[in-house]
C-alpha cells in the first residue's frame, strides 16, 4: 500500500506553505489564485495535466481530468458526497486513478476555501484599520473636549477672581465714602460752632460800645436802642419766614426723595425678579451640560465595551486559524491516510461546515459593530455640539447676572444715600420745630401667649404704603380702625442694631455738647429694659451699652482733631417716690438705711444731692457699673410680668470735652431712662409691696402725662413738681435738650386696652414743643 502512494510534488509543498505565509503577514501582498490553475493550464495548452503514476515513477499518461470550479457550499457537499465505483477490488491502478482525480478535487475545493478566507480575512484586517482609525479620531475628540473644559474652569476661575477683587474695591470705596461723610458732618459742626463764637464776641463788642456811649449820650443810645429792637424783631420776623420756608422746602425735598425711594424699590423687586429667572436659567443650563457630560460617559463606556468585545473577536479569529492549521494537518495526515474509513471524512465535512458557521457569525458581529460605532460616533458628535451650546448659554446667562448684579447694587446704593438724606433732612426739621421725637417698637409674640387677633377681635398691622412705610402703625379693635404715625415705627422683626441705628446721630450730639435725653414708655412686659439694656450676646445688647461704645470709640476717634474728652457716669431709680443711688459704695438690701437723695437745678442741669458720680474711661468701666446697678434694682413677680421693674432706671453721663487746637470746650449730658411699666390691678393682681409699687408708678406716669398735656396745651404753669420723675425731667422736657421717646407696646390681644392708651400719649408727646435745642459751651 505504501509503494501506491503518489510521490509528494511540488504543488503539494507550495500548499502546504500557505499557511505559513498566513502566518508571517504575507497574506495582504498575496495575489489570488485561479481555481484549478494546472489543470486549466494543461487544458490551455491542448495536452492533458500530468497526473504523478504510482511506484513513483514516470508511467503512462493518464486520462484526461475535467475542469472543476465551485461556486458555492452545494458544490462542495456534492464533492464529499461522490463514491468511487467501476472498479473491481484487484484493480488497483484504476483505484489510484480514481482516488488521484479525487485527491485533485479535494486540492481544488481546499484551495476555493483559503481564497475565500483570504479575502475574509482582508476585509476583517480593513474593518480593524477603521476601527483603529475611528479610535484615534474619539481620543483625539477627548482629549480636545477636556482641554476645553479646563480651559472653560480656568476661566470660570478668573472670573470669580475678578468677581472678589471688585467686591472687594466696592467695599473700599464704600468706606471711604463714610469717611468723607463724617468728616463733613464734623467740618459743619466746627463752623456752626466757629459761627456761634463770632456772633458772641460781636455780641460783646457791640455791648461793651454801648456801655461806653451810655455814659456820654444817655437819651441819644435810648433811640438808638428802641430803633434796633425794632430792626432786631424785623429781623426775627424775617428769619422766622426764612424758617417756614426751608421747613417747607425740606418737605417738598422728602416727598420727592421717598417718590424716587419708591421707583428704586419697585425697579430693585424687577431686578431682583430678572435675577431670579436668570439664576433658574443658569440653574438648567448647567443640568444641561451635566446631562451632557453624562452621555459622553455613557459613550466613553458604550466605546469601552467596544473595544473589549472586538479582543474578543479577535481572539475568536486567532482561536479558528489555530483550528483551520490544525485541520489543515490533519487533511496532510488525510493524505497520507488516503485508505481510511469514509466516517473520518464525514468529521472533516462537519469541520469546515463550523468554519464556515464561525466566518458567517464573525461578518454579523463585525457588521454589528460597525453600526454600534456608527450610532456612538453620532451621539458623541451631538454631545460635543450640546456641550457647547450649554457653555456658550452660561456665560451669556453669567454676563446678564452680573450686569444686574451692578444695577442692583447702583440701585441699592441710591436709596441708602437717598434714605441717609431723607433722616438728616427730617432730623433738621424737628430740631427747628423743638418738637419731642417719638419711635414705636412693637415687640414679639411669646410662646405662651395667644394669637395676637384674640377673642377681642385687635389686631396690629403695618401699612405698606411709601409714606407711611416705617412711621405709621394701625391697631383694630372691634371692628374699628385706629392710626397713628410717629417719627420711627419697628415692627416684632426689628433687631436691636436696627433700633439703635436710628438713634444713633442723636447720640451723637451729646459728644457735640447737647443734652440728650432718650426714655423708653408703656405697659409693663411691653419690652423697655430689653430695648434700653437688652441681653447678653452683641446682638442683644441695648441702647444703653449701645451708646456708651459708639461715645468711647468716637471720643477716641477725635483725639486726632484734638479733642479730650472726661466722662462722669451716675445711676439711680425713682421707687416710691424715693430717689435711690444705685452705685452707692457698701450698699446693702436694706434701702431704708441708705441716704435720702433730694432734686436741684442749676443752669447745667440737675444735681442730686449725695449722688455717687464715677469717672469712666472705657466701655469695661461702664459695664461693670451697669452690672451692679441691674443687681441692686428693685424687680418683682407680678401675673404680667415674670420679671417686673419696679422703679424708673436713669442713666446719666456727663461728658466735658476741650480742644487743644481750637481752644473750644464743649458740655454734654446723655441721659437714659428706663420708666417702669403702667399697669391695671385687675390683671396684674398686685398685693402689698407691690400693691403700693403699682400705686406709686402709676401716680408719677399720670404726672408725667399731665406734664405732656401742659406742654402741648401751652400752659405757663407745667407741674413738674407733681413727683419726682417729671422734675427730675424737668430740664430735657422744659428746656433746651433733644428729647426722644420710645412707646413700647405688646402685640397680645388682651392688652388692647393699655396700647391704645400708650399711643394716644405718644402721639401727644409727639405734638410737644419744648424749644430749638441749645449747644452748650
């Protein structure tokens, strides 16, 4: 059997050396074979193709073989599926004929399947230049977008610089500008003050002139001096209309200012809207470019998943030609095992059936991929359009913001300057009128209490109005409606720097040698010691530490003009009609013990006898002089109050001041009076000690309130003897003070009654004229 094998050819190594050029790369170069080239050849040549003769030697020829092509896998089923027949088992050569011609068609469909899978195999390698190619071209694109993005930070980043830096300037100038305010406001008061000094030394001149004529030509200056006094009252006729008439120009000067305050807000509320809607904007904006840049992870992974099914495939594609080299080896050890059952050659149709299975699923998965790449490739190319779209709608939405940032500001800007003007003009007015400045505070519900609209039907409401917003105040009580405006109106949300800003300038003045007298009114629990001392905590302190830091940092602010000052702080209660030194050295409980404290007036003011007076040199003195006077002030329990004063509180500071520069010496008095509260026995069911209290505090409230009356009526008499609180009052209510009083009332529905009466009282302190206020030198 051996010696009828056909010798192994040259055809047969150039077949079997294909494999290896697969191997090494030289597929792509490899020009494609014509199907049965040699028996095409012999055929062309008019001869027959030479068929290799058994034994290995060069016999006859053999007969002549048909051309064979295959266009399809039913070709190659009909090929494995031809038998051998015709020749008889002893007839070998006829055998080896018919099995060389069979061998020849195997070579033929083995070679139809190597060119069909090289060019399989060149559109995969072209699929993967473009798929390496489209790879390139997506990290090129990300990297681009992130060098975007960075780019976009940076910028986001420079512009928050530059957002800090021109706060920060705004502030500065801001500042600066306060500056330059107070120190005009400080010029003005020096030459109002060099002013008063020339009309006193012309005054004195003119006097000591008269003295000398008055001796030489008696009648004569007589007529001059009834020709003057005419002219002098001309004159004061002519100032007092001067007068009326720059009151009503600063009228007309603040309803024009509160119309532009009301434009400004209305234009700052449509600011503030725009900003909004601009903000909202912004805000989708920005979910716009995070669902952007959340479909381009998407796609980066979609890519990713790519990516590793293509090894995949790769690896599938190296796994069969592992498989087809191995068939291959096998068809060689076919060859050489011609004389095998036909069940072998059934396993090697069942083979290349499965290569063929497997090439077929790898051009759908190729496809596949190429349409998922395609897909990815258009999602990516959107995501890069709508994130450029989202970054060029931010920055538009960012410059719109800050412009109305600026407006806003501007605006804001104008009314606070146009506010400041509208109280320095206001201010200006009273001080010309004489007329006792009034501020209402209503303070906030309690836990405990109620609704303020009780089962009475009161109720306390705030108009909105522009020329009542601030100073005007509405209280109904069954079914009737009742206002009242004064100079300053807080409602239950008014902090205490709110309270005290208002006051401020007022305070001010006492440095500037005026007497400044500032009392807090109403029913008790209404809320007088918390706005006159307040709590503990910077936030909660009260008028009267307040006014003590803003004099001592004041006072040091102008030793660089030249001034010192010397301060002298005293305090006292009014209990029983008893007159108590509250910083008396060693006092005890026993306040029928301590000295008894008497009332006198001089042209400086009032002295009260045996009065501890201590000087203070910063706020820490102060302080602890406050803490001793709450301790030693008298307080009870009543039904109303937890915590009930039960004594008028006076806080008095004297201030001296001298200027080195100018030679100018001023007098300044500041006094702080927290009154304790009125109160109805009924609801406060006050017994004994405090029986006697309540009898006490409301006989000297109701002189207090004859004294207001007198006042406004008119009067010549005004009884300020009537009890010790209006004569200790006597000089900031009769005199030449600046006089400003706090009425505070409770927003429970059950103390109707006692509000009521509260601003009926204000409101005629309101009406009081107690004269210009005079500047003490």
């Amino acid at each position: 059997m051996a010696s009828s094998l056909p010798p192994r050819s040259s055809y047969q190594k150039k077949e079997n050396a294909v494999p290896a050029r697969r191997e090494m790369g030289y597929n792509k170069a490899t020009p494609r074979r014509n199907v049965l080239s040699a028996l095409n050849n012999a055929e062309a040549n008019g001869g027959t193709p030479s068929v290799p003769a058994d034994g290995g030697g060069g016999g006859g020829a053999a007969e002549a073989a048909p051309v064979i092509e295959f266009s399809g896998r039913e070709d190659v089923e009909r090929l494995l599926a031809e038998k051998m027949k015709g020749k008889s088992k002893n007839d070998f050569k006829g055998r080896v004929d018919q099995m060389s011609d069979y061998i020849k068609k195997l070579r033929a469909c083995i070679r139809w399947y190597m060119e069909l899978e090289d060019g399989y195999l060149a559109e995969q390698e072209k699929l993967l230049g473009a798929m390496d190619s489209e790879n390139t071209r997506h990290t090129e694109l990300e990297a681009q977008l992130s060098t975007a993005i960075e780019e976009l930070k940076a910028t986001n980043l420079d512009l928050t610089r530059r957002c800090e830096s021109l706060e920060e300037s705004f502030n500065k100038e801001k500042s600066e500008k306060l500056i330059a305010v107070e120190s005009y406001e400080k010029e003005k008061q020096e030459r109002e003050s060099a002013e008063s000094s020339r009309d006193v030394l012309t005054v004195d001149l003119e006097r000591v002139t008269h003295d000398a004529k008055r001796f030489s030509e008696q009648l004569k200056m007589v007529q001059d001096t009834n020709k003057r006094l005419q002219e002098y009252n001309t004159s004061l006729q002519q100032y007092n209309s001067n007068l009326q008439a720059d009151a009503s120009k600063s009228g007309e000067t603040i309803s024009k200012l509160q119309k532009e305050k009301s434009a400004m807000m209305e234009t700052m509320a449509t600011l503030r809207e725009c900003n909004s809607s601009m903000g909202n904007q912004l805000e989708s904006s920005r979910v716009s470019q995070q669902e952007a840049i959340r479909v381009k992870e998407e796609l980066r992974k979609e890519v990713e998943c790519l990516r590793v099914e293509l090894k995949q495939v790769r690896d599938d594609r190296d796994h069969s030609a592992i498989q087809l080299n191995s068939l291959n080896i096998e068809l060689g050890n076919y060859k050489e095992q011609i004389g095998k059952t036909s069940k072998e050659c059934e396993r090697f149709r069942t083979k290349v059936s499965e290569l063929e299975e497997t090439c077929s699923t790898q051009q759908e998965q190729i496809r596949t991929f190429q349409k998922q790449l395609a897909v990815a490739t258009e999602k990516l190319k959107l995501a890069d359009v709508t994130a450029i779209e989202a970054m060029t709608g931010y920055e538009e939405q960012k410059e719109k913001i800050k412009y109305l940032e600026e407006r806003l500001a501007q605006a804001e800007s104008q009314i606070v300057e146009g506010d400041e003007l509208r109280k320095k003009l206001h201010n200006t007015i009273l001080e010309l009128k004489g007329n006792i400045r009034v501020f209402c505070r209503v303070r906030p519900l309690l836990r405990f209490e109620g609704d303020s609209n009780g089962p009475e039907g009161a109720s306390i409401s705030f108009p909105t109005s522009v020329e009542s917003t601030g100073r005007s105040i509405d209280l109904i009580n069954q079914g009737q409606k009742l206002s009242f405006s004064y100079d300053k109106v807080f409602d239950h949300g008014a902090s205490q720097e709110d309270v005290f800003v208002e006051i401020s300038q007022l305070v001010q003045s006492a440095l500037d040698g005026y007497k400044v007298c500032i009392f807090a009114y109403g029913q008790t629990g209404s809320g007088k010691t918390y706005t006159m001392m307040g709590k503990p905590g910077n936030d909660q302190k009260g008028i009267i530490p307040r006014s003590l830091e803003q004099i001592f940092k004041t006072s040091r602010f102008l030793e660089s003009q030249g001034w010192n000052y010397s301060m002298q702080a005293s305090m006292l209660e009014i209990y029983n009609e008893t007159i108590r030194d509250l910083l008396a050295p060693g006092r005890s409980n026993s306040f029928e013990s301590s000295k008894q404290c008497t009332i006198k007036h001089d042209p400086h003011g009032n002295i009260v006898s045996d009065l501890t007076i201590i000087d203070v040199f910063g706020i820490a003195d102060v302080t602890s002089l406050l803490e001793k006077a709450s301790q030693s002030r008298s307080v009870g329990k009543t039904q109303m109050n937890e915590q009930s004063s039960r004594s008028h509180f006076v806080f008095t500071l004297k201030i001296s001041g001298s200027n080195e520069n100018t030679g100018q010496n001023v007098q300044g008095v500041l006094n702080l009076i927290d009154l304790a509260g009125s109160e109805r026995l009924a609801k406060s069911g006050s017994t004994g000690d405090r029986l006697k209290e309540t009898q006490s505090i409301n006989k000297s409230l109701s002189a207090l309130s004859d004294v207001i009356f007198a006042i406004a009526k008119g009067d010549d008499h005004v009884p300020f003897r009537n009890s010790k609180l209006t004569y200790l009052l006597q000089p900031c209510l009769g005199g030449d003070s600046k006089a400003l009083m706090f009425v505070n009332i409770s927003p429970e529905a059950s103390s109707v009654g006692e509000t009521i009466c509260s601003l009926r009282f204000a409101s005629r302190v309101n009406a009081c004229e107690i004269g210009i206020p005079r500047r003490h030198t």
